[in-house]
C-alpha cells in the first residue's frame, strides 16, 4: 500500500550555529510511511557514523520487509501488529552494526546514538524510540509529547526529584540513560498510537526541544501547517536564532488522508475467526 | 569543577566548601559534614543532596528552618548565587560549570550514562567519614580567601541562561480580509526576538481595514485568508522577512512577486497580498 497520498511529509537538519558537524541523521519514505531520526555522539566524525548507520539500515531494511509483509497485519505470537516486530528487529540489527563497527575501529570506539523512528498503516502509527530524540504530535490545538526520554532528567522528573518547570535549569540536559551502539543489545520503547485526520508528528532531534520551547513549537506547527516545508525551516530557524548551541533536526508527518488497511471479505472474515 | 558553598556570617566569609559528595549533611553535631556550632542551627538541620552538576537543599525538619533567598523551603533545587540561610549563617552556592573547565561544547555534548555508572561524583574525592569539614564558631575565623574574588555573580553557565524558557507564545495571527476587521490572538511575547533592534508594524492602505495598525512584535505573524492566501512574518534578530505559506498566488513587495523564498523586509515596503495593500515601517 502506498501512503504517499495520505502523508505528508517534510523534513530539515541543520548542523546549528555552534558545531561544524551534523551529527544528527534523518530519513524518510513517505510511500512507505517511514520517518527516522537519529542524533549521534561520539568522537571526531564516529557520531554522523553511527546516526548514519542507524537511518540506512532502519529504512532500508524496513523499507524492504514493509513491501513483504503488511505492517497491519496481526502477528501470531502477540497479537500486536507486525510493524512492532519489524521495529524491533531492525533496531536490534542497527544496534549490532554500530556496536560491532565501535568495537573493531578504534576511531568509532564508544560511539552511539539516540533514535525515533515511526512506521504509519492502517491509520495508526507505532513509534519506537531510544534515548532523547523526540515524537510529538500537534491535533487540533493540542501539542504533545508522545515519546518519553530516556535521561536522568527525566527519571529524576519521574521520581519527583524535581519538576518539569525547574528541570529547564538542570545542568544535567545531555546525558542519556539509553542509546543504540552503546552495549551489545538495546531494548527500545515501542508504542502504537491510533491517528486522525489532519494530525501533525514531529520528530526532532534534542537541538530543536532544548533551545525552543514546547509552546512555540506547537504554535509555529499550528500557525505554519499549512505550509510543511516551512515549518521545519521555521523551526530549525527559530532554534538557531535562539543561539543553535547543537543540531537541530526535525521531520514534519501530516496526515491528509484516510490510510485504513484494505479490508477485503476475506481478511474480514479472518478476523471474525480470531 | 563541582559546585561550591562559600559559609559566611555578618557578612564576612568564613569558608568555602566543594560538593564533592553525593550527601554533604549540615548541623550543628559534629559528625556533619559541613558543622555549624550555633544553637540556632539543629544537630542534624539540611542536608544536600548532588548528583553530577545539580545541587538539591532538603531541610531535614530542623528547628528554626532554612531560607532559600529569603523564602522557607522544605526542598529546593539549587541555581547558582542562590544565598541559603540557616539562622545568622548564610550560605551561597556557587555552580559556575560550563563557564569554567571544559568548554561549554564539551558539556553540552549529550553522553551515554551507562548503567553500573551511577549519577555520583564518585570519582571525586570523598572526605572519610568521621572527618567533617568542621567550621569553627565566629568569630575565630580567617580572613576571605583571596580566591573568591573570581567567583563573578554572573558567570553563569551558557548552558542555563540560553535555556531559559521563553515566557509566553511568541506568535500572533492578523487576519487581514476585506469584511474583517484585524485580529489579534496571541498574547505579548518575551522572546528575544522582542528584545532586540526596533520594533515593525504594518499599516492596511486598503480595503474595509483601512487605516488599521499592527505591531509586529511576535516571532511570527501570519497575514491573509487561510484557504485562500497566507504569507508569514517572522521576526528575527537580523530583522523581518515575509515568506507565501499558502495559496495559488504569492505575496507581493514594492509591486515585484515573491518566490518560495523568504524576503527580508525595509522600511516602508508596500506588501499586497489577497488584493490588500499594506505599509511595513519600523515604528520611532
């Protein structure tokens, strides 16, 4: 099935005022309804490597297996569709390139990065992400963060330890409790959210949510969706006006149309049987 | 570098201490790290508690309580210059990471924290236990070090003062159509673009809204029917440019027709756009 009708798609990365390289990675296939991002670390050129990485195996391999088995499609063994289980596997396989490449060239030694990636079908959306890169969705007037980071910023918000309004002071912004390439396997958060009809995703790179605040990016999403492609400069703009201190990277989903799955009286009744 | 406390009473500083450990205790009782032998102060009275470069104050239910800058606090979350009070004793915090030791890039670079690699200091060096940096009772006690001259109030790190939150929105629609009057609906905003250079407006020359001024003080103000034309102005620190966000037709400037690109704009530009003509100047 092809979604390019249905989404679209925009997206823009910059390698902010500050830094020379773009460590930050970003791919997407709007036929597939594919979107990842990726924003690497690590020394010298070893972090655009491994975000690098990271995007080309996700996409390609994903891009390859989504034409092979149908993303809505039940799997057996869960019951939760298979787009979670192809997730899951290409990430794991990312994990062990980067994590192989780390550990056998001394110059990619400890290199790592953060991911979000979405797979779009049956007018859903399953989000995986790993680390501080971000998913938000913008419906109607409501802008929300749909990802939750895996930083010690936010286990100390969740412990209590301190609020979200003092955590924009914390000192404490960059460091990350989970990224792929690091360690032999990762486990990434995975989630299925259900979508309508005019939704904006955004995905970004924490360049964007660290030097602009939610508030104005849900509005320059709602001032600007008319025009996708301008969002995201606008919002890459608006981060490096605000000083650019790191890459910035986002990609704009808008859904503008149905995608339900085909439901022919065969997968119909299939799906009675079950 | 950690953060600091420099310990003063009556003004005249008493000494400085390095949060080297994960728990520094404060009291009156010997075994505290930081020990404060004045009756006003409880045995065991605060304790603060770091991890990596934040700084939290907990009282621990002491007698005559603590005071962050003037304010009682149960629990607070350290900024540096914050002054903590625990009766006539003040201490002032001091966490100038970023500015100083490795380059603000440096830091900022997002870093894996491995599990196992516990949010300690750890590597620090930790005062053995039983041996407390005990402060001795005024007014027994030495002259400032020299050193802490260097400890500018204002040397904080780049890494906070860029990241303070703008407050408010910083966009605003006009609608601007031949039946409706301009609308405005964003409040003010405090963004920087607002505090730097002069401030813009665009006057309506034609049409029902003749006459109608409007201030562009928001990082972005859309012009235009949506549906049928829109252009955006956004306002930067290198000043305002107007970009076509929708429609069939794009915006015009002085008379010549705009591309996708954004345009900057100058005093007394005449834009027309969805058959209003409209003056941007910069207001005196």
């Amino acid at each position: 099935m092809n979604l390019s009708q249905a989404l679209e798609i925009a997206s823009c990365t910059d390698p902010g005022i500050v830094r020379s390289h773009n460590e930050d990675s970003v791919a997407a296939d709007a036929a597939k309804g594919l979107v990842v991002l990726a924003d690497g670390m690590g020394g010298y050129n070893a972090g655009e490597v491994a975000s690098g990485m990271a995007t080309t195996v996700i996409t390609t391999e994903l891009q390859h297996l989504l034409e092979e088995t149908p993303p809505y499609k039940l799997e057996p063994a869960s019951g939760t569709p298979y787009a979670e289980k192809l997730m899951r596997e290409q990430i794991a396989k990312a994990n062990t390139s980067i994590y192989q490449a780390a550990q056998s060239q001394p110059q990619y030694s400890g290199m790592g990065t953060t991911l979000v990636a979405a797979v779009f079908y049956d007018n859903k959306v399953t989000v995986a992400h790993i680390g501080d890169s971000r998913l938000y969705r913008l419906r109607g007037e409501a802008f929300e963060q749909l990802t939750r980071d895996h930083s010690l910023l936010q286990e100390q918000i969740d412990s209590g330890m301190i609020t979200p309004e003092q955590a924009k002071f914390s000192q404490n912004k960059n460091l990350v409790t989970r990224a792929l390439g690091i360690d032999p396997t990762v486990e990434p958060e995975i989630h299925c959210h259900a979508t309508q009809l005019g939704d904006v995703y955004l995905l970004c790179s924490d360049g964007l949510n660290d030097m602009v605040s939610d508030e104005d990016i849900g509005m320059t999403l709602q001032t600007l969706s008319a025009n996708l492609r301008l969002a995201a400069q606008q919002l890459v703009q608006m981060a490096n006006d605000n000083g650019g201190r790191d890459n910035v990277s986002v990609i704009l989903v808008r859904v503008v149309r149905d995608y339900a799955a085909p439901k022919g009286w065969l997968s119909r009744f299939v799906s009675w049987l079950r | 570098m950690g953060a600091k406390l420099i310990l003063s009473m009556d003004g005249l500083v008493l000494k400085e201490i390095t949060l080297t450990k994960e728990r520094t205790t404060i009291g009156r009782k010997p075994h505290n790290d930081i020990q404060i032998d004045n009756l006003a102060v409880s045995g065991e009275h605060a304790v603060i508690v770091t991890i990596l470069n934040d700084s939290f104050l907990e009282d621990l239910g002491s007698t005559n309580g603590t005071l962050v800058n003037g304010q009682p606090i149960k629990k607070h979350f350290l900024q540096s210059n914050d002054v903590v009070e625990l009766g006539k004793y003040k201490l002032k915090y001091i966490n100038d990471q970023g500015a100083k030791g490795a380059s603000p890039l440096d830091f900022e670079k997002t870093m894996v924290l491995r599990p196992g690699a516990t949010p300690k200091p750890a590597e620090a060096p930790i005062s053995k236990p039983g041996i407390s940096q005990t402060v001795p009772t005024m007014p027994a006690s030495p002259p400032p070090p020299p050193t802490l001259s260097t400890t500018q109030p204002n040397a904080k790190p780049l890494a906070t003062s860029q990241a303070v939150p703008t407050a408010g929105t910083s966009h605003q629609t006009v609608h601007v159509s031949a039946s409706q009057p301009i609308s405005t609906t964003q409040p003010m905003s405090t963004s920087q673009a607002v505090a730097t250079g002069k401030v813009a407006a665009i006057q309506i020359l034609s049409g029902a809204s003749a006459g109608r001024e409007m201030e562009l003080t928001k990082a972005l103000t859309t012009l235009g029917k949506p549906g049928v034309q829109v252009a955006v102005i956004t306002k930067r620190p290198q000043g305002y440019f107007i970009t076509h966000v929708e429609g069939a037709n794009f915006p015009m400037v002085n008379g010549r027709l705009l591309d996708a690109q954004a345009h900057p704009l100058s005093d007394h530009d005449i834009v027309e756009l969805a058959g209003v003509k409209m003056e941007f100047f910069y207001k005196t």
